[in-house]
C-alpha cells in the first residue's frame, strides 16, 4: 500500500467528509510520508527510505544503525 511509513508502520485512515447538510462521503487521511536519504555507515552507503514525521523523529532519536537494523530484520529490501 502507498503512504506507508517504513519504521513505524502507519498507514492511511478512513472516514467520511461531512457536508453542512450532514451528506457523508467517504474520504482518506493520509499520512505525512517524506523520502529521506541518511548515510549508513555500516553498509557504506546511502538508504532511501519513506518516513512518516514520527518515523523521522524516530530516526533522530534511536539513530539510523539502529533503525536499519530492524528494518532488516524484518526482511525490508534497502
């Protein structure tokens, strides 16, 4: 699914607009995804990933060794 954070996992939310006259229509909350680029050291390169806000934040504070870690123990393809 697109709009999906790699580290934390978030995806996109459903609900409705909902007009003055209380019409609802079905509507999609998506998710603040950003493409970052971080040098890994430990691999010797670059990584891209797609990170919510949170996941970034998430990034800044366990680091980046730490996150790709995770992410390639469960199998995510950097």
């Amino acid at each position: 699914m697109a709009r999906t954070c790699q580290v934390t996992g978030r995806e996109p939310g459903f609900g409705h607009h909902v007009s003055h006259s209380h019409r609802r229509t079905k509507r999609r909350f998506d998710v603040n995804v950003q493409t970052k680029r971080y040098f890994v050291p430990s691999l010797g390169r670059t990584v891209k990933l797609r990170l919510s806000a949170r996941g970034i934040k998430v990034v800044d504070a366990r680091g980046i060794e730490s996150v790709v870690a995770d992410l390639r123990r469960r199998g995510v393809q950097l």
